[in-house]
C-alpha cells in the first residue's frame, strides 16, 4: 500500500482529484478506475471517486505487483501477436474475436478491436488491451492510438506508425475530411432517417448528458439511418438465454451511423436523445439489457473509416446474428 494524508488545501476536493498527488503519472480514467474497483481507499474504506475529501483523512492505493498487471493489461511472455478479447461481455454472445492489423499504410494504420477488450490500459481493469499489443501488432515502437472505443464497441481504432501519421490524422478531422461510419442496433422501429445535433456535455461524468443546444459544428453532428428493422422475438429469445432481461416488445432497428469527428459516448447518447436507445445499452435507457452482476454490453461497430489516401472497412462480428436480409444491407452500407 501507498498512502497519503489530506491536506487542508485539498479541503472537499473529489477523491480522484486528491490521488493525483499520489499517482502523478496516471491519468484521471484510471484513477476513477482503482476507486471504482475498491483499489484506492479512505480511512481504510473503498470510496467513490466523487467523494469529498477532509483534512487529515488517509488515502491508501494497492500497488502491488497484482494490481499493477490489472492496471496495465500486461500479459504472459508469448502471447500470440494476434489478441484474443478473452471472455466476453455478453456472457459468450459475441464470437472471440482477435485484434488484428485491417490496413497499413507507410504513416497510418486501422487495428480491429473485439468487443471486450479495452482500447487503452486501465487502472484495475484485467485483461489485455489493444494499447499494450500496439508493438506486437504493428512492429513500430513509436506507434501510438489516436482514437479510443468503449470497451463492449467493436471496430476500427486508428494508429499513427510515426508523427506524420498522426499530424495527417489530426489535420483531417479539423479540415472535416474524415468519415466514421458505424453500425448499431437500436431498441424501436426508426422509420426514417434522423440528424442528431445536440451539444453534449461530457465533464467528469461516466454518463454523457445531451443538451438541447444545437452543436454548431457538423463534425459533432450525427447522422443516423435505418438500414433494416427486425423480427423482436427471435433477438430477445438469443438475449435471454445469454442472462439478459427487461421489456423488448417493439422490433429492433439495424441503423448506420455516421460522424466525422465524434466525442466519447456521441453515438450512444444522440440515439437515446432520438427516442432510440442502443440494444442493450442501460445507461443510456434500454429497456432489455444485460444484468447488473455482468458487463456492461450493447451492439455497436466501427466498421469503416474513411479520410484522403486511407479508406478501412471491417465487418462486425455480430453480423451472423442478424436475419440475412439485415446482414446483407449492412455491408452493402459499409461499403458502398
């Protein structure tokens, strides 16, 4: 254990905050991460990362060598190059995929992430990550994430190999030259297509919240359209008896969604906004979810990116599960 006194300075500070003095070089998600997980500690009681702090309280962290390796995704010497995800949030519902090289190009690269594995190493968190293979993946030790998914969204994640990577990267997403195109299933029947364009507001909140002030810039804006609706009864029939529960009486949506930038939980959040949550999603409304005792999962997938000179396109992994028209119109979306 490491621990720390609170100063009269940091008189109802947030706990997070107060860690920071004790872990300098970790970021505020994985400090959040070690109290969420029950790591960090006051007065030798787990805390919440909202808790205000008093002078004189003690702060505590594990650091040993187990939750170290939980933090970092660290693995066993002789992994295979290509990752599995490792058991799944959706209690064997999504096929085990592997992280995997999509397209390579002298400055960029598209990685495939599975559903169920981190994008990035998390304080408390086990299992791999695909910030921890970068190296094995691509043989680049400067190679480095440039964007991030939620840990149950599958898809594409982009690299930068060297500087140039990333400032071409960077420099389309100002410019609006980049296109993310997204595939999801929504609880409800959209009957048409729909433009999200809402402001969110994202600070220190593990739920986005949508305002009803239009975003003036269109690389927040998110575009959302109806590729096929389906048949509810054979989909809740396969969630049940993966432990998931809830009301799922209307048909469910097959929507392509697309953004040009985006911000975190942008897709999420704007589709609930519209009156249609992701399958599964709970923290954004759904009303079928899995239960509280398992992962947090839900049907979402980066499937194609698109900026000048670099064009990425990976289908889902959960496409067998749809009814074959369904499957059909998604990749002819993807691709076309």
């Amino acid at each position: 254990m490491e621990h720390l006194t609170v100063l009269p300075e940091e008189n109802e500070c947030r706990l997070d905050h107060v860690l920071g003095r004790l872990l300098p070089d970790m970021g505020l998600r994985g400090r959040r991460r070690l109290c969420e997980t029950g790591l960090a500690k006051v007065n030798g009681r787990p805390a919440a990362p909202s808790r205000k702090m008093r002078p004189g309280e003690v702060v505590e962290v594990m650091t040993d060598a187990a939750a170290d390796r939980g933090a970092s995704g660290a693995a066993a010497p002789g992994t295979d190059t290509a990752v599995s995800a490792g058991p799944d949030s959706g209690g064997g519902l999504y096929p085990r995929g592997k992280a995997r090289v999509v397209l390579r190009t002298p400055h960029l690269a598209a990685l495939f992430k599975p559903a169920s594995m981190h994008t990035e190493a998390l304080a408390g968190k086990p299992g791999t990550s695909l910030q921890a293979r970068l190296v094995e993946l691509l043989g680049v030790p400067s190679a480095r994430l440039l964007n991030r998914l939620d840990f149950s969204t599958s898809g594409l994640t982009a690299a930068a190999l060297d500087a140039e990577g990333e400032s071409l990267y960077r420099q389309a997403q100002d410019d609006g030259r980049t296109t993310k195109r997204y595939l999801a299933l929504l609880e409800g029947e959209l009957a048409h297509e729909m433009l999200a364009t809402q402001k969110l507001f994202l600070k220190n909140r593990s739920r986005v919240l949508v305002e009803l002030e239009r975003h003036p810039d269109v690389r927040r804006h998110t575009r959302v359209q109806p590729l096929a609706v389906m048949d509810v009864a054979p989909m809740r029939l396969l969630l049940r008896t993966h432990g998931w529960t809830g009301d799922l009486t209307g048909p469910v949506t097959l929507a392509g969604c697309t953004i040009l930038k985006g911000a975190r939980h942008q897709i999420r959040a704007h589709c609930s906004a519209l009156g249609f949550p992701l399958l599964g999603d709970g923290r954004y409304g759904a009303a079928f979810r899995p239960k509280e005792c398992m992962e947090e999962a839900f049907f979402l997938h980066h499937g194609r990116l698109m900026l000048p000179g670099f064009d990425a396109t990976v289908l889902p992994p959960w496409l067998t599960l749809l009814e074959k028209d369904a499957a059909r119109a998604a990749a002819l979306w993807l691709k076309g």
